[in-house]
C-alpha cells in the first residue's frame, strides 16, 4: 500500500479581511488626484495597499525630466521597499485618480 500523504489546504489571502481586522498599526489615508504619496529622497517608511484608485510610479531624472515607470491599480502595494530598510525609495509616486491608501 502507498503511503498517504497530508494536503496542506491552501488559505487564500484577503488583504482587505486582513487591513480591517488587525489592530493598530495602520492608517486610512485619502489622496486626492496629482497629489504625492511620497518623492525620491523621502523616508521609507509605509507600506501602502490602493483599495480604490490609481497611483503613477514615475522617476525624476538628474535634468529634472520626469519619467513614468508603471500604474498600480485597485488591490496593489507599494512602498514595500521599507520592510528591507533599503533607504529611501527612488520613485515618485502621483495618483492619477482618487486614491484611498492604508499605511503602516
């Protein structure tokens, strides 16, 4: 007879049932369109999760020519960056519409 082996059942991550039931540690923030989350230099400090909204990743080169990298949607982190305590993030990051974020 074969031996039987145990199947781990997979748990499917909710980081909304997640962001609503853990206590503390977060902040409910509102931005409103164009305005920045954080810029190049600034402290790493926020892990951010867009629950409703777009955020524009952009660089700003030495010249001062700005660059857009990408777009994060509804159900994306970003600024995760600081759990590495890399130093500060390189990329600036705008919104292109409403955008409501949960920081650390």
């Amino acid at each position: 007879m074969a031996p039987v082996t145990a199947v781990k059942k997979r748990r499917n991550f909710n980081p909304q049932t997640f962001l609503s039931t853990i206590d503390g540690g977060r902040t409910i923030a509102t931005f409103t369109k164009k305005q920045r989350v954080f810029a190049q230099g600034d402290p790493s400090d926020a892990v951010f999760y867009i629950q409703k909204g777009k955020v524009r990743l952009s660089v700003l080169s030495k010249s001062g020519k700005e660059a857009t990298i990408g777009i994060l949607i509804e159900r994306a982190f970003f600024g995760e960056g600081c759990l590495t305590r890399t130093g500060p993030p390189d990329v600036l990051r705008k919104r292109n519409d409403r955008l409501h974020g949960v920081a650390n």
